[in-house]
C-alpha cells in the first residue's frame, strides 16, 4: 500500500506520515464553541477530519482522536477581543450559560451524526479540564507571562519564532492580531481573564490571578496534552486557526515542554466553504445549518459527497445547484450498490448475504480480479496523496460499474472504499434517500394513495384522469416516475 502523504501547514510541504508512537495515529480537532447552531461551513471541518481518521485507520493505525466542546473562553473576536460568546448568548436569550451549551452541543452532535462522522475516542468538554488549565498556567507563568488588571497574558516573545504557522511576522499579512491597551506586544493573548470589578459572570472559577475564566487558546493545549500527551501527531481545524488560535497553541506548547517543538508532528487545515449569498454567517438569522438542507429534501449524505468531491486545501463554493448535483451522484451510487446486492442476493442464501456484507477482501474466498485490484490500487494511491477524495470517488465509481467479477469480492471491495468515504453505500437504499421537505403540501400515504388511483386509471383506460393526477402530484411537488420501482420522488425546490 502507498505510503501516507499529508501537507504540514507548518513546513507548508507534503510530508509522510511517520506517527509519534509505533502503530498509532493520535490527532487532536478544535471542536465548535457552543454558543449558536453549526452551520455547514463548520461542518465542513468534521467532515474533513472524519476523512482523515477513516484513512489512518484504513493505513492499520490504532487511531486515537480527540475533538473538543469550547463552552467558556472563546471571545467575540479571534484576535483577543470582544465578549465571550457564550456568555453573550446566554444573556441574550435569558437562559442559564449551562443551558445554552447543553442546547448547541446537542445540535452539534446531531449534524454529527447525519453526516456519519464516526464518534471520537473523547469529545473534550473545556469546562471539565478548568483546574487542568489553572495548573498549566501556573506552570508556565513565571517564564512567560505577566499580569494585567484585566488577566493573565503570554508573552509571545518569550517562545521562538512565534506565528511562524500564520507567517504572522512576513510581508504576508496573514496574521490578524489587534493591538490593545497594555500588552507589551500586540500578539500577546489572555491565558486567564479577570472577571471584571463589580461583575459577575456566570462561568468563573478562582485562580492565583483573581476569580475569572480561561482563555480560549489555552484550552486546546491543556486537553490535547492531556489525553494524547507531547508531542502527539496530528492537529487538525480550519483555516481560520491557522492565523492566531493555532499560533497561540503553539506558543503554550513551547512554553510548556521548554522547547521549540510545537506540539504536534502534522499541523492540518481545511479551506473556507464560501457560499456568495452571505448565508453562511450566523449573524445573518437563517443561516445555513446540516437540518436547513434536510428540510429542504436533501439527504446529509449529499452534502458529505459534496465536501469529499473537492480537495480538502481547495476553497469549496455552495450551491444549491452543486448540492443537488451531489445528491444525484449519490444516488446513482446508491442505487447501483443496491443492484448488485440483489444479483448478489440471487447467488447465495439471505443468511449467507446478512453476514458477508460486512466481510472486507481478507474474509473472501478466492483471488482478487486484477479490475477490482486495479480500482483498489487507484484509490489507496489517492487517498494516501494527501486524502486526495475527488480522485477517490472516481476510483469508486470505476468499481461499482464493473462487470462480470465476483460478487462478494466486488461488494467487499465498495465497502472497504466506503469505509474511508463514509458514504454508507451497503447500508442505504433509494427510499432512504428520500427525505420529505419540510415545505411538502403532501403527506407520503397520501401519495401512495393517488398512485394507487393514477394505476386503477390507467388500467381503465381513463387516460384523462391519470393525467390529472398525475399534474396534481406534480403541482404539489411530486415527480412521478412510470417504470421505476421507486414509482416517485420528491421534486426538490433549490
């Protein structure tokens, strides 16, 4: 099998993977702050992370991956500045701060799950590993920061090369770091907040600095060190913390083994979904959320294939358009993996069937027919060129539609591919993908009902009121389909 290739936005190279300890993959992803729904570019970065777990793991890697909940900390503003979000949000709404979290964690872990991003080992939850975070900070303190009225603030010229991730100190400009009164450098940030003089917030704990709560830069280091230890292999998020969030990681890491070793071997980011309406922001009310695409009859599915047919370093552009595209791809995929499991089903008992979905090409008699050999070799060369998905999905569909081999080796072959594109071939079938829009004038058995006229009709030779309702299913937004075992679909609005 190909050796893995990845691209360490530190060295800003293609690198092979050589893992920290022999045999595992540790990774660690910067998780959301819950203080408001996900939209699906943020998703965007769990699903690219999901990608490349399900690819260690493919390599024989014993994968351990950590994704964390940021539930205190995160400020308005990346650079250092703002309210935090969550305590905005729990004043805006008038509800407990503990609420709110449980509320948008939940929402988080719900788009999770219809993306079929596999659980991690932990989900890290920040509030959990506050005293963790008080001890950090003291430890590194009397080396590397100093106080404020306002808190406790690393300063950044104490560690080496600093924003050398963000090339935050080039004629590049990447780094995004305010000036604010009082630090000694601009990108100095806040390892501890104060809690302000005559306030009180609702998350605060007591610290050798005063009563207040942790910086958001300094949970990450804290949680990763502490469930995969330093230095460990893999760190992935998006882009955007490439510029300041991951930096600042960084900085503590160094600060905190008394080296120049950031702290993970591979620093991994996933570009911007861009989406040209503005929908993608949260501030705009309606914003564009995993449950928005299913209550307009897309199945998550789509969205994942989506994400998976460009690059994960490539910028990805919504489209309403794009998405349906997706959705008919996946379709296609699905329904011609569901052919086969009925040619395959004519061959061998049901029982036999029930069990040898499941089997991987090691578990199928025989050798391997050198066209299923050929696609597996094309898509563990893709997959291993830096998680190259778009070309993976090609080598996928090469397999589906070949003819005249094996079929346990064919449908082990699809599921050992699936298995890394998390596309859940062998498990769907059409009518799963058939999501009722929220919007929908109809209900299902009043369709099957109609149907059911439309057949007696036609069976009568009563051409007319076939077409009719035919035309009323179509003006209520069902797309007939004569001739097809489906017998209709959902007409999706976009």
């Amino acid at each position: 099998m190909s050796e893995l290739k990845l691209f360490n936005s530190l060295t800003r190279q293609l690198e092979t993977f050589t893992p920290v300890h022999a045999g595992e993959a540790r990774v660690y992803t910067c998780g959301p702050t819950v203080y408001n729904y996900p939209h699906i570019g943020n998703m965007r970065a769990y699903v690219f992370a999901d990608t490349l777990g399900r690819v260690l793991s493919y390599k024989g890697y014993k994968l351990t991956h950590v994704i964390n909940i940021t539930d205190v900390g995160h400020l308005t503003d990346d650079a250092d500045a703002g309210e935090d979000k969550m305590e905005k949000m729990a004043a805006e709404k008038a509800q407990s701060i503990w609420d709110i979290a449980k509320h948008y964690t939940q929402a988080y872990w719900d788009d999770i799950k219809a993306l079929n991003i596999r659980q991690p080992a932990h989900w890290s939850i920040a509030t959990e590993y506050v005293p963790a975070m008080i001890a950090y900070a003291t430890s590194i303190a009397d080396k590397h920061c100093y106080e404020l009225e306002s808190g406790l603030y690393f300063d950044t010229s104490t560690v080496a090369n600093y924003g050398a991730l963000a090339r935050a100190k080039t004629e590049d400009g990447e780094g995004r770091i305010e000036e604010v009164e009082g630090k000694r450098h601009a990108a100095d940030f806040a390892i501890w907040r104060k809690t302000p003089a005559g306030e009180t917030r609702q998350m605060e704990w007591d610290s050798p600095w005063g009563k207040g709560a942790p910086g958001w830069h300094l949970e990450c280091s804290v949680m990763s060190e502490a469930l995969l230890g330093l230095p460990f292999d893999i760190h992935t998020g998006g882009i955007d913390h490439r510029e300041i969030h991951h930096p600042n990681e960084i900085a503590q890491n160094q600060a905190r083994c008394g080296g120049d070793h950031s702290g993970a071997q591979f620093w991994m980011h996933n570009n911007f979904l861009i989406e040209r309406s503005g929908k993608m922001s949260k501030s705009s009310g309606e914003f564009l959320r995993v449950q928005l695409l299913i209550d307009k009859g897309f199945h998550p599915l789509a969205y994942r294939l989506m994400c998976l047919q460009a690059h994960y370093r490539s910028e990805l552009e919504f489209s309403w358009e794009g998405l349906q595209a997706a959705f008919v791809r996946l379709k296609r995929m699905v329904m011609a993996a569901s052919n086969l499991k009925a040619r395959h089903a004519e061959l061998v008992s049901a029982s036999y069937l029930a069990t040898s979905e499941s089997k991987t090409l090691k578990h199928v008699q025989g050798d391997v027919a050198p066209a299923i050999s050929a696609a597996l070799n094309d898509f563990a060369a893709a997959v291993s060129d830096d998680l190259n998905t778009a070309i993976a999905i090609t080598s996928l569909e090469t397999l589906i539609g070949l003819k005249k081999v094996d079929a346990a080796q064919h449908l082990a072959a699809i599921g050992e591919m699936d298995a890394v594109l998390g596309l859940n071939l062998q498990s769907l079938n059409r009518t799963d993908l058939r999501i009722r829009p929220k919007a929908a004038v109809i209900t299902e058995a009043e369709i099957e009902t109609a149907l059911a006229a439309r057949k007696d009709a036609r069976a009568e030779k009563d051409f007319a009121k076939s077409d009719a309702i035919r035309d009323d299913l179509i003006a209520k937004g069902v797309e007939v389909m004569d001739g097809d075992p489906l017998g209709w679909d959902w007409k999706l609005d976009i």
